[in-house]
C-alpha cells in the first residue's frame, strides 16, 4: 500500500470540504442573520511502527505516524453580527449578549475553565416552526404576513410566540402598524393594543445547533438546553433592522488562498505517485 499516495488523496478531501465552506459564507456575506461556519478536520488514528526480526532481540519501537486527514464536520460560529438599519417595520433583529456568572467570554464567545473545562457564551434566537412544524431557531428577522395574517420568515416558516403558538396579526393590522416593546411584544401602533410576542429562545450552547439551510438551526441534544429568555438575559430585539452575517470576509479570502495552496501541493504528490507507477509499469513491460 502507497501510504503517501493515500494520505495526500486524504488532503485533497479535506482541503476542498474546507474551499467549499470558506466560498459558501463569502456567498452569504450579506445574507441577513447568516452565522459563519468553519470547517473542522481531524486526523486518522495514528499508527505504531515496530522494527521486527526473525531472531530475538531485533524488535523495537520506531515511532508514531500520522496516516492522513479527513473532513470531520463544519461548525458555526454563532457570535453576534453588526446591524444595519433599514427603516422597514418588517425587519426585526436581535441583540444579545448573555452573560453567565462567575464567567467572561473572549471574542470568540467562549470561555476556558483553569482545569481547561470549555463553556460557550448563550445566544438568542427567533423560534420558528417549519413546514414539517418542527421547532427551529434562526437570526434572520426578515418577516412578512402571509394571506392569513401569519407572521412568516422568507422560507414560509411561521414564527412563533409564547407557547409555541404561531403569530396571527388581526385582519385589520400590517406590520407597518405594528410596533414591538422591551419585552418583545407587538402592538398595534394606532391603539396600543397587542397583537401578538416574539418568542426568544435562548440557547445555552450554541455549538448544539445543526445548520439546515434557509438560516434555520434544530437543536440536537438536551431540549432543556433551550428556553425562553428571561429579563435579566440582555437580549433586545430592534425593529427596522436586520442583523448582517458574521463572516470575517478578509480572514475568508485568507483561508480560501490556504485550502487552494494546500490542495495543490498534495495534488504534487499525487502526482509524482502516479508518474513513479506508471515508469515503473513501462520497466516491467520491457523485461
């Protein structure tokens, strides 16, 4: 078996899952609530190489060599995004910045205990309900009504209130009526009357949510994880606004060169394999 030739097929692997997630958050760029994901790889086990002899005493240890990568998985980086106003009453975005105590997040949302526990800053989110009406979480505040009053995301989710209960507006009410308070209320700007409240739900490890497309997360693990926001959580949400996506858009143009310069220098090796097999299939031809 060509060791070499596999492990440098395994790099080509690794290193194109990792080109196609830095070029599908560059394409998400201005996708309102998107959240960055950073593609994660982890070696194959690694192997224990033995000097072994017939005669006794020829055996021993060698050492240890790394028998190539795979691509694991790719995780999102759920970490607030800047918001950028839009004046439209349809728009809704979420500011949050839980706090747990006894604990201070870095810039990267987590925190690393001395005896090296990892605790992960919580984030909060609008609770939707899909068309399957399985219970999903999203940043993207870009909502409308449908034909029923039904307050919906782009991808026809309903949005959902306390209780789990879809939000019907009145016949009567728009959204450019509607007005939202501290508590994540909507009412009905002309009266003052109340028409409907986001739910919230704050996700105290963000790093449980599994990405399904449309800006829509489920939660994977303990339900419990999962509850509406208290009132000492600081979490806000600002109508007229839509939270733009987290991709770091320069680190993202340096990771892209990366993955391509590690792709083709494995791509060399493969090659040089395949140029050594096929003189050595044209020596033994001429035998």
């Amino acid at each position: 078996m060509l060791r070499g030739l596999y492990m440098a097929a395994a790099g080509m692997i690794a290193q194109q899952h990792r080109h196609d997630t830095v070029t599908n958050n560059i394409a998400n760029i201005n996708t309102p609530g998107y959240k960055q994901a950073n593609a994660v790889t982890r070696s194959f086990p690694e192997m224990l190489l033995s000097l072994t002899g017939v005669e006794e005493g020829q055996g021993g240890t060698i050492g240890r060599v790394n028998t190539g990568v795979f691509a694991e998985e790719s995780l999102s980086i759920q970490l607030q995004g800047d918001l950028t106003q839009t004046n439209r009453s349809s728009d809704f975005a979420i500011m949050s910045d839980i706090e747990v105590p006894g604990i201070a997040f870095d810039a990267s949302g987590k925190y690393v205990s001395p005896d090296g526990q990892v605790t992960f800053q919580p984030q909060a989110f609008f609770t939707v309900q899909d068309a399957a009406g399985e219970t999903r979480y999203t940043r993207g505040g870009k909502f409308s009504l449908d034909t029923q009053g039904y307050l919906i995301t782009g991808d026809g989710s309903q949005v959902l209130g306390p209780g789990g209960t879809p939000i019907q507006l009145p016949a009567n009410v728009s959204l450019d009526q509607v007005t939202i308070t501290g508590n994540h209320q909507l009412v009905d700007s002309r009266t003052g009357t109340p028409v409907g409240q986001l739910l919230i739900t704050r996700v105290d490890n963000p790093n449980n949510l599994v990405r399904e497309g449309d800006g829509k997360f489920r939660l994977m693990g303990d339900p419990n994880m999962a509850r509406a926001t208290a009132a000492g959580d600081r979490v806000e949400v600002r109508q007229g606004y839509i939270e733009r996506s987290n991709v770091d858009s320069a680190q993202s143009m340096i990771d892209l060169m990366s993955a391509l310069r590690a792709y083709e220098a494995n791509q060399k090796v493969v090659q040089f394999y395949d140029r050594s097999l096929d003189k050595a299939v044209n020596e033994i031809g001429r035998v």
